[in-house]
C-alpha cells in the first residue's frame, strides 16, 4: 500500500477499532478472543477493503459478524467432540470389574450375542453399526439403504432384539 493507503487505514482502524472490539465481546463474551477476531476484521479490511469507503461501517459490522458466528460454530463443534470423547471415556469406565462383575458381563455379552444371531444379518448389523458409533448417513452407505430409513429400521431392528430379550427372559 501507498502511504496515503496506509493513512486511510490507520485512521479507519483508530476509529473504528473500539466499536468492532465491543460488538466483537457482546456477540463472543470472550474479551481475549474478541481482540484476536477484531484483529482479523481489520486484517480483512488492510487485505480486501470495500470499493466504497462511505459503506466502511457497514462493511466492518458484516465482516466482524461472519467472523464472530464462525468463531461460535467451531466453539460449538469443539466442545461437542468434547463431549463425545469424555461420554466414550466414561463409557470404558476407569476401574476393573471385580471378578463377578466381571464374570456377568461375560453372560451378558453371550446372552446379548446370542439374541443378535436370531436377528436378520441386516438387522444385526444395523444395532451393531450404530452401538459402535456410527452415524446415519455412514449405516445408509454401509448398508446401501436411504439415509431417512435408517432411524426406522433401527427402531424396528431394537424392537425386534427386545422381543428375543423378552422371550427369552420367560423361558428362565
């Protein structure tokens, strides 16, 4: 930039720093992190400035608040796989069953595989793809079936290991 640019926006950051910084904390409330986003507002503007100075408001309150919501989004998405890991963590559990414990798990998980090896290959498969994880959209593609069924056939798959769960339950 020329040195008339680079005066534009010197006097474009010093006035218009202050009100970006406090909208940037009202829309983050992380004072921290709204300085860094304001940073990045006003590297955009030295970067890409707007044809027309007289919209230079205008202008910095669009950019600051694509910034500020793409900021919350991946704070969003980081503290859900946060989330995620922490429930599969506690899930693995942090202590070793005793040996019973031990010993009705091991039943447990025959009984369980058993009931499973009643169940149709597909249905089986669907409980085991989505107890291992799995999102619909991954099950629909392992199983080449649409991704709106899923969530039914799962269901459906569930009910009918319940109902084996049941008649077996009677049985002892």
């Amino acid at each position: 930039m020329e040195i008339p640019e680079s005066e534009l926006f010197r006097d474009a950051f010093y006035t218009h720093y202050p009100t970006v910084r406090r909208k940037l904390i009202a829309l983050v409330r992380d004072e921290a992190a709204a300085e860094d986003l304001a940073q990045e507002v006003f590297l955009r503007l030295y970067r890409n400035p707007p044809d027309d100075l007289n919209v230079l408001g205008a202008w910095l309150h669009r950019v600051l608040t694509r910034i500020g919501y793409d900021y919350l989004n991946k704070k969003s998405r980081e503290r859900s796989l946060q989330e995620k890991q922490e429930r599969h963590v506690m899930s693995l559990g942090g202590e070793e069953p005793s040996g019973e414990e031990a010993v009705l798990q091991k039943l447990d998980h025959e009984e369980v595989q058993q009931w499973l090896g009643e169940l149709s290959e597909r249905d089986r498969q669907l409980l085991l793809l989505r107890y291992s994880g799995y999102s619909y959209a991954e099950i629909a593609e392992q199983l080449q079936v649409r991704q709106p069924l899923v969530g039914t056939l799962i269901h459906r798959a569930a009910a009918k290991l319940k109902r084996h769960a049941k008649s077996h339950a009677q049985f002892e």
